[in-house]
C-alpha cells in the first residue's frame, strides 16, 4: 500500500516545477496581449465611454495578473523547495 501511495501522490520531481513556469509565461503573454487590445479599444471608442466600459477591462487584466503571479509564486516555491 505505501508504495501506491507514494506512486500516485508522492512528491514530484523537480522538473514539474516547470508547469508552473509555463503557466507564468503564458498568462503574462495573455496580459500584455489584453492591455494592448483594450487600450485601442478604449482608444477606438473614445465617444462611448461608460463606467462599465472601463471597468470591465481593468477587470480582466487584474484577474490576468493574479493568475500570472500565482502561477510564478508557485514556481519559486517549487523550485527553492526542492533545489
């Protein structure tokens, strides 16, 4: 039984550190990508700007820099852990 255990929820090696890093790099792309879209958005529609116009999109980058910092504070957690 301790060695299914260990099989499938031991720890991990450090080479899967490198999910989290992947997952840092790609929501930080995704939140440039958004901020530039949004901007020549906001830009672009200049005459109709409303409250829930704005807001919406500081939204968005806001949830997109949480998932990008959550992301590279596991990876440094999994990498000085196990390093």
């Amino acid at each position: 039984m301790s060695n299914f255990t260990n099989t499938y929820f031991g720890p991990l090696s450090k080479t899967y550190c490198s999910y989290f890093l992947l997952l840092s790099i790609f929501f930080f792309v995704i939140m440039v990508v958004t901020f530039f879209i949004e901007i020549y958005d906001l830009i672009k529609n200049r005459k109709n700007l409303k409250l829930s116009y704005v807001t919406k999109p500081i939204l968005i980058i806001f949830n997109l820099f949480v998932l990008y910092f959550v992301n590279r504070l596991l990876y440094t957690m999994c990498s000085k852990s196990l390093g």
